[in-house]
C-alpha cells in the first residue's frame, strides 16, 4: 500500500509525470548522429539538408578536428544513397558563387577543426538514389589518408537549414540572392549572369540540378 499523501499525488503519480515530460522532450528534439573518432580524427554533428524530390544532389555538413600530431586529409567517401561522395568548396568569383570539386582532398592540420557547412565546403552526394528526407538518417563512409574509413550517421535536417536542428530559412551566403527562375545573382545592388558551368560541373549534373539543392 502506498503512503498516505494529503495532496493526493503519490508516488507513482511522480513518476509517470516525470516519464510523460522526459518523452515530450525526446520528441521535441529530434535525436542526432553521435560523434565518431578514428585515428587522431574526430567528427562532431553530421547532418544534411532534405533534398525535394527529383534532386541530383544533396549536401552533408560536420566538424571535423585533428587531435593527432600529424596532418591528415579527407580525400572522399561513399553512401549507399548516393552513386558517389565528393568534397567540394565554395566560392565567390566577381559576386558570382561557384562550386567545384576540392580535387587534392581537404586538409586538417594537427590541432585543427574544419567545419563544413552551407556557403563553404561541404561533401557532395552525387546521383542520389531517393530523395533525403527530413528526419531520416544517412550512412556514408568517410576515406581519410591517414585515418583510414570513418563511418558516419547524417541527420537529414529541413531543406533549408543552417545547423542541426535549426528552424530553415533562406540559405544563401550573407549579401547575395540567388533567382531560381533566372539564374542570377544579386549582390550589393547589382545583378550578375552567372557564366556557363564548369566542365567538371556538367559531369555531375550540377547546372541542371533543382536550385535549392545548388547552393550547398
């Protein structure tokens, strides 16, 4: 018998609010990847955006630091969502944003932490097989030239996001917006065309890809 309580909660009163508040905030924040470490390499909170459907491409985001004594390299990867894993990099040429493939791999000095994320480097899922949906997570295996094959679990966030679990919003880079409907940027006031996409763009379907899925 349980003990005489003049409020009238008891005990187990207690425990199922306390179980009932602990699962309401499970489910209100979503569960993320945890952290991997291989080697001297660790990687921290790997996510990627959801990609609408019809996409070519998706984009993967982490933290990557190098506790070890020596310089090591991501050189590629590979994920069972995707036909192929690249690095690539962003950047801006005369206000105009352009992508392209890190071609020697990326590299994470001793004592670094190098974060991709939107607007800069970022890996590049190629060919996706099946849309990445929000709440879903990925498997990809990351090649690193010392640390050898890392595997790691992304959290797909919303299509706009930018970090885990944030709210969405618009996604390009601070003082440019980009028109899906023309092609151009707009920067400081001025609209600019972008020229026509790299060879090495074409390959991977890039130019032809649905916008959002363009500004990684």
């Amino acid at each position: 018998m349980l003990p005489f309580n003049p409020s009238g909660v008891t005990t187990m009163h207690r425990l199922a609010i306390f179980v009932a508040a602990m699962l309401a905030a499970a489910l209100a924040h979503p569960v993320h990847a945890d952290d991997v470490a291989a080697g001297g390499v660790k990687i921290s909170a790997p996510w990627a955006r959801a990609t609408p459907k019809g996409a070519a491409v998706g984009a993967g985001y982490m933290t990557i630091t190098n506790n070890g004594s020596a310089s090591d390299r991501l050189i590629g990867g590979a994920s069972d969502v995707s036909k192929g894993l690249e690095i690539h990099e962003m950047t801006m040429d005369n206000g105009v944003m352009r992508m392209r493939p890190i071609g020697k791999g990326l590299e994470i000095k001793p004592g670094q932490s190098v974060k991709l994320k939107p607007g800069g480097n970022h890996l590049m899922f190629l060919g996706l097989k099946k849309p990445l949906a929000q709440g879903e997570h990925v498997k990809a295996t990351l090649a690193f030239e010392k640390a050898g094959k890392v595997d790691v679990d992304f959290t797909v966030e919303s299509i706009g996001a930018q970090k885990p679990d944030s709210a969405g919003g618009d996604h390009a880079m601070p003082g440019m917006k980009t028109f899906a409907s023309t092609g151009a940027a707009k920067t400081r006031g001025q609209t600019t065309t972008p020229t026509p996409a790299s060879p090495s763009s074409r390959s991977i379907g890039c130019a032809r890809a649905p916008a959002r899925a363009l500004r990684p």
